[in-house]
C-alpha cells in the first residue's frame, strides 16, 4: 500500500510532545498541531541564510533547510 502523498502523517502516539507539519507555506512561525496551543510553536530564525518556503509538486509547500544556519527555534 502506497501512502499518500500531499497530507498530513497521524501521529499513532499519545505522548507525542510536538508535531510540526511545516505546511504554513508563508511566515515565520511553524505549528504545533500536537498540543492545540502556541506554547510550543517553532520560530523560524532570520538572517542571510533564513529557512524558506518552497513550492513543491501539487498544492503543497515544504520548507527548504540549508542544513548548516537555517534554524527553527
């Protein structure tokens, strides 16, 4: 069986502390839909190598890590 491909993955645990979708696709902040709350939202942390929101195939976005500076706090 193949899984979806656009689509949020359920979470199969309930102690499951944070749950980032990175599916805002603009701004600065990526939720967690883990807890209902912002208390555990991630800051996406700006500067010359900011982490960005790309287009992907279909209706969705991903956002693009360098891997070295671009950071979520």
């Amino acid at each position: 069986m193949n899984p979806p491909r656009f689509g949020p993955v359920q979470p199969d645990s309930a102690n499951l502390l944070a749950n980032y979708l990175f599916s805002e696709g603009s701004g600065a902040t990526a939720n967690d839909v883990a807890t209902g709350n912002s208390e555990q939202d991630g800051t996406l942390i700006t500067g010359s190598t900011s982490p960005i929101w790309q287009p992907v195939d279909g209706p969705a976005t991903s956002l693009a890590l360098n891997g070295t500076s671009g950071l979520i706090s």
